[in-house]
C-alpha cells in the first residue's frame, strides 16, 4: 500500500513518513500543492494525507481538483486550520477524515488504517458489494442488480460507509462525522431521514437495517 503526504513542514513530513513506514507501508512526501497533485495523478495511492497551508496555495483547491479527477483516492487532511467551517468544507470537498494539528500519530496512524482497511474491501475496479447492492465508487453510481439508483451525494457517501463496514452497526454519531462532518452532535434527524430517502429510492430489497437506539448496518 502506498501513501502520499503532502505537507511542506519537513519535520513533521519525516515523523510521518517513517511511522507509515514502520508499518510497512510505501511513503511519498510532496511539499506543495503542484507536487502533491502531479503525484497523485501519476502514481496509483491507497491514501493521501493533505495539509492545508502549502506554500504555492490552498489545500482545499488542491483536493478539490484531486476528487474531482480521482473520487476513490480517500484524502485525510491533517491540518492546524481546523475551524468548523474549514472542516465541513474540506468535508464537502471530499475528504474522508479531518485530523487537527497538533496531532498525535497514534490517532493518525489509526484513522489512516480505517480508510486503507476501506480500500481492501473495495476490489481492484472500485465497486463495493453488498447482496445485490453495488457502489461504482469511481463513478459514484449506484446499481441495485440491473437498475442504477439515482442518489444524491450524501445518500451515496452514507451508504458508502454502511456497505465498506458489513454487518457491523455504524452508530448516528459516526454517520454524522463521517458524511456531514460533524463532531457533534446537531439534534435533528438528518441522518434517519436520509436512510429513510435511500430505502425509498432502492425500494424493499435494500440491504439497511435499523439497529434501534444505536444506528444502522448494512446485512450481507
Ligand atoms: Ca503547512
């Protein structure tokens, strides 16, 4: 598994790489946002982890780009600008998880190991499986045995990580970090009312079960 850092403090970059490292994973260090990109493009990554003030820019423009023109590569931002608003955007813009500076590398290298444990489940052309149920995650489709389901953004993003954790129940709390980006928790119903949107549109043979009082889990 390979994973690209992009970051342009060169201490941080190496503490980094050579914990990656020690775990038997392949590391690139770019150190700013044209390189970070050129790289990601060219080379096939199993996760890149991003920081926002790069000196040629923004993070945020760079990952925008990023997913637009490689949606499966998950990005976690590691970053000291770590107001809400800069995190729900990051969120918006993609990313799969937001880790504020200063950090600890044992929760770095755990949250690093959830998305690339999502990538294994995910086979080599990106599509994800579930009973009949199948997610292209690079074209953001979704195909319910010969019928694609039109879903919106976050219907997708929220069935992603039910069906990247079979069989597991994936809390509200998680939902709402993982696919609003919230770390707290808002009292409102977005998340049942969504499911409740998604079970409509993939109709009685959806694979979602309601775990009562906790969350949700997608059945194999
Ligand atoms: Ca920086």
């Amino acid at each position: 598994m390979q994973i690209l850092i992009v970051e342009d403090e060169s201490r941080i970059a190496a503490f980094v790489a050579r914990a990656f490292q020690a775990e038997g994973l392949g590391v690139h260090v770019a150190t700013d946002a044209t390189e970070g990109i050129g790289r990601a493009l060219d080379n096939r990554y199993d996760l890149v982890v991003l920081d926002l003030m790069l000196p040629d820019g923004d993070g945020l423009s760079m990952l925008r780009e990023l997913h637009q023109r490689r949606p499966e590569l998950p990005v976690l931002i590691l970053s000291a600008r770590n107001d809400l608003p800069t995190r729900l955007h990051g969120f918006e813009l993609g990313a799969v998880d937001f880790l504020p500076k200063p950090f600890s590398l044992d929760e770095l290298l755990a949250r690093a190991r959830v998305q690339l444990r999502r990538v294994h489940v995910e086979d080599d052309d990106h599509r994800v499986r579930v009973r009949g149920l199948e997610l292209d995650v690079a074209r953001r489709q979704a195909h319910l045995g010969d019928r694609l389901v039109d879903l919106s953004d976050r219907e997708f993003r929220l069935l992603h990580v039910l069906m990247t954790h079979t069989d597991q129940v994936v809390s509200r709390e998680r939902l709402l970090a993982e696919v609003w980006g919230y770390d707290f928790d808002p009292h409102s119903n977005v998340v049942d009312v969504c499911v409740r949107r998604l079970r409509h549109r993939l109709g009685p043979d959806a694979p979602i079960e309601t775990v009562r009082n906790v969350g949700y889990r997608a059945a194999a």
